[in-house]
C-alpha cells in the first residue's frame, strides 16, 4: 500500500506541475490546490487507505471550500475527517488567498454538507474506515478550485472552453493513471459530471453514478444516503457483514 501511495503521489506532483502552467482569465481571480498546500493530511490520507483493486473508485468533480480545501482530503469534510478518518495534520496556506475564502485547515469550523452525507453514508453503511476503504476509494478529478474576485465558486465546467479543454487534458491524465495504479472493478461518478468524464475516457472499467450530495440538488435533501444505498445495490455492490 506505500508503494501505491507513493505512486499516486507521484502522479499527482507531474499533474501539479502542469496545472501550475495554465492561465485562467477573469471571472476567475483565485485558484487553491490544495495537493499543494495540503500536502501532509492529504499524504496521510493516501498512504493510510488506498489499496489496491477496490470494488469502487468513487469519484467527484473538484474541492469544496469547506471540505478538501481545508483537508487536502476528498469531500474532507472537517469533522468526518479528524473524528472518522482519524487525520489532523498541520495546513498551510495557498499562495494566494482569497480573503474571504480563508484555508483554516482542521480549526475550521463550517461544514461541508456534501463531504458531511457522503463520508456520513460510508460510516453508516460501512462501520469503520477499514472496512470502506476494502471496498472503495475516494478522488477527485480535478483538483483545483477557482473562484471569482467576489469569492463565487466556479465549477470546472463553467470555465472558458480553452481553458477547460486544457484542465480537462490533465485532469484526465490523472484519472488514468490512478485508475490503471488502483484497478478498481468499478468507477462510480458522484454526480453527473464525474460520470461523463469516466464514460469519456473509455477506461475499460464499468461506470457508474449515484446523486451528488451537494445541498443544491433538492433530491439529495430529501435522503442522500438511501439514493446512494439503492444505487450501490443496484450495482451489486452488498452491504458487508460486519
């Protein structure tokens, strides 16, 4: 599992290193990586949980301002993170940072909804991380955020189509190579968009998707975690016996 992690870590730094080259125009002002800034708990993170053919890569579009860009984890929301996961490793700060979207790290204390219900649903369906990540694992497509001078959060998808194709390049680079380290017998998107993007690259890998559990989608507010368990059964993905 270290050589995997290290692996992807590796992966990740090439991917940094081209992503720290691209130029991104007004409306977008400010970007956060945090595989930068949150180097340490993000390290931890890999090197505790990613093993080697999971059932699932579950994967999601970018960082969320109060979960990995404050975590450098997955839909890190804080709480799950350090009292679940078991990870409080020191942050430090993006390069530059947009004052009303400060990196507070493990002291900060507004909560990701989305990162909250998914990393929620894995404890309840799952019981202890160990047994989630047998079965799963949890990554991002792209890893920045973008936001615009007013503090606004821009979606990977909303950025200029030059832009974009050029994020997109990269980030599916990445997905290859994480996909082709871990072998997953699945790729599960959360959400619309971290489908397609699998379905574009034409992994050889079955794709899948259950709902975004961003506040945003009406659906996800009457029941995520239901959505997400009829999926994986519809997936054939059983509960484990604990």
């Amino acid at each position: 599992m270290q050589n995997l992690a290290q692996n992807i870590e590796q992966c990740e730094k090439l991917a940094n290193t081209a992503l720290a080259k691209l130029d991104f125009a007004e409306p977008v002002t400010h970007i956060y990586n945090p595989l930068v800034y949150a180097a340490r708990p993000h390290k931890v993170y890999l090197e505790r949980f990613v093993s080697h053919r999971p059932k699932a890569l579950l994967l999601g579009m970018n960082p969320g301002p109060y979960g990995m860009v404050q975590t450098g984890v997955p839909f890190g929301e804080v709480a799950m993170v350090r009292d679940w996961l078991g990870i409080n490793e020191p942050v430090d700060q993006p390069e530059i940072e947009h004052p009303k979207r400060p990196v507070l790290g493990f002291e900060c204390t507004r909560s990701e909804v989305s990162g909250r219900r998914l990393w929620g649903w894995a404890q309840e369906r799952w019981g202890s991380p160990d047994a989630f990540f047998n079965d799963c694992f949890v990554h991002n497509f792209c890893p920045l955020v973008f936001m615009a001078e007013t503090g606004r959060n821009i979606t990977p998808d909303k950025l200029k189509k030059d832009e974009r194709e050029a994020l997109y390049s990269i980030c599916d680079d990445l997905l290859r190579q994480v996909v082709e380290l871990i072998a997953p017998s699945a790729i599960v998107g959360v959400g619309v968009f971290a489908e397609e993007r699998a379905l574009k690259l034409a992994l050889d890998v079955p794709v899948y998707r259950i709902p975004h559990p961003s506040p945003a989608s009406p659906a996800a507010n009457r029941g995520w975690s239901a959505m997400a368990n009829a999926a994986f059964n519809d997936f054939g993905f059983a509960v484990p016996k604990g």
